[in-house]
C-alpha cells in the first residue's frame, strides 16, 4: 500500500508539473519571447540588443500612424522588442517587436492599421509618440509570400515637423498576427528593404510555430 501511494503521489506530481510546463507555455510573456527574432535568424553577423523599456506596456506604444487611435492597445497583455545590429559596427539596423494580446486584440489591431492607412490624412497629424512633432505619412506596399496572410507591409514616406525643422525619412514596417500575437518588424532607410522583407518571413515562421 504504501510502495502504491508512492507511486501515485509520483504520478500526481508528474501530472502537476506537465499542466505547471504547459501553463508557462501558454503564458503571453513567454510566447512573446520565443516568437520574437533570434539575431541569427535576422542574418549573419547581427547582434541582439535590448531595448529600454522593451518588455513593459506601461508608457510605451505598440501602434502610431495616421494620428488613427488605436483602441487594440488597451487589449495588450505582454510585448518584448529588441533591436539588431551589425558585429561591423553603427547603430541599430533593424526592430521587431512582438505583442501577446487579450482574445481577439491582434485581429482587432490589424483591423485597426488596416483602417489606420485607409483613412490617413493627407496632410500633418500629431503623433502619440512622446517628443515627436506634426507627421505626415505616405505609403507604398511591402508585399510578399513570405509574410502571413492579412499582413500590413508599409513603405512610409514620413515628413515630421519638429522644432522649426522638416524632416524626411523613410520607415519600413511589416505587421503580422496569428491567433493572439502580433509581430511588427521595423526598420529605416530603402536600402534595408530586403532585410526587412527577409525578417518579416522568418517571423512569420516564428508565429507560426507557437
């Protein structure tokens, strides 16, 4: 009887720890963790860099375009985004940020940026971003059949107003969702059009495989 009530305390425990590893599967943090970019799967020679901030949903924003509000960020639960550089030296090249959202939230931000470059003013809005002047966007696509179906690939032609100044740039940004989780893959400048297209796909696998 007793050898038995061994056994069976056994069993109970194993089974408690298969839901206690199954449960920390499930958790959004670690999904967000393992989904977001490896600096091998950016490319070789890349170096992951943390960002400030990168894992805290408090003060920091997920999804700024058009001056559009944005009401999925509410619905957000756990985000972790890093950067990448090159072991050659410069700065960061390359982003991704990867958000775990309420039931539904992900869906509900693709719609939104959906809507968001649907709708966007031709002319200068205010940008949620803390420190950043009057924006005025313009977008060309970013497409590809590496990305997951109902991606917003954007090439965004930005002129910001700042402190008496104008400026110009351009941002790349590739948004894809599966199930609860959204990835963002950023970048500045065309020239990193192909890393950025390369990046988005591999995410897309990442999700994928959660």
């Amino acid at each position: 009887m007793r050898i038995a009530a061994v056994c069976a305390c056994l069993a109970l425990a194993g089974i408690g720890a298969s839901f206690a590893f199954a449960a920390a599967a499930r958790s959004p943090q670690r999904a967000a963790e393992r989904a977001v970019l490896r600096a091998a799967e950016v490319g070789p020679e890349t170096i992951t860099r943390e960002i400030p901030n990168g894992r805290e949903l408090k003060g920091e924003v997920t999804l700024d375009l058009c001056g559009f509000k944005f009401r999925s960020e509410a619905l957000r639960v756990a985000r972790v985004q890093l950067s990448y550089i090159r072991d050659t030296g410069g700065g960061p090249f390359l982003s991704n940020e990867v958000v775990a959202y309420k039931a539904g939230g992900a869906a509900k931000a693709m719609k939104e940026l959906r809507k968001a470059v649907a709708t966007c003013p031709k002319g200068f809005v205010k940008s949620t971003i803390p420190g950043a002047g009057l924006i005025k966007n313009k977008f060309d696509p970013i497409k590809s059949q590496l990305f997951l179906p109902g991606s917003v690939g954007l090439i965004d032609h930005i002129t910001e107003k700042t402190n008496g100044k104008t400026l110009r740039f351009v941002s790349l940004l590739v948004y894809q969702a599966r199930g609860n989780m959204l990835s963002g893959v950023y970048s500045f400048g065309i020239v990193e059009l192909p890393t950025v297209v390369h990046a988005a796909g591999q995410s897309a696998r990442n999700l994928k495989q959660l």
